[in-house]
C-alpha cells in the first residue's frame, strides 16, 4: 500500500474503479513494474555515480565513457562450474593430501 499513497492521493478509490472494470490484476502487475524498473534506475544512477568518483581519481587521459566501457567490457563470465569427472579428481587429491597426514 505504501507504494500507492507515495503516488496517488486517493489509492483506494482508483484501485476500485479497476476493481469495477476486473482489470486489478493488470493494476498490479503495472505497479509493480513500475517500481522494479525505478529501483533499477537508481541503482543504476548510483553505480554511474561511484564510477565517476573512480574515473576522476583515475586521472586518466581517456573520456568518461571510454573508461567505463574498458572497465566494464563486455567479458565473458568466468564459469565456475566443475565437470563430475573434475570433481571427482579433486576429491581425490585432497583424500590423498589427507591420508598424508598423521596426527600427533
């Protein structure tokens, strides 16, 4: 409900008239988008912001936006993920590092 008194000065009455039309869910749905996409926007202006404090710290000699776009490049994710048969010789080695090891 917060999210509809900071922008509407009479929520309950304009939920009913969708209520009246069966369109809530459709209601619903648009505010929450609507507040998703604002969330993200500020994020996004905030992260610009932290990275226009670093970019004037840098002193570098390139513009703003050919720094952000060879910080933020677009790299491929570094996958993690381990194969079963990779896994499999980990367990290994550390079972082997372990047996190794006697206790006093």
């Amino acid at each position: 409900m917060d999210l509809l008194y900071s922008r509407y000065t009479n929520p309950t009455e304009f939920m009913n008239a969708y209520i009246m039309q069966g369109r809530f869910g459709e209601f619903v749905d648009n505010i929450l988008k609507m507040d998703r996409e604002r969330k993200k926007e500020t994020a996004q202006k905030k992260q610009d912001d932290r990275l226009w404090l670093a970019y004037i710290h840098s002193m570098s000699e390139q513009s703003f936006h050919d720094w952000k776009n060879e910080l933020m490049g677009d790299k491929e994710p570094t996958n993690y993920a381990m194969t079963d048969k990779q896994s499999y010789a980990v367990k290994n080695r550390v079972k082997g590092i372990l047996n190794r090891i006697t206790p006093v």
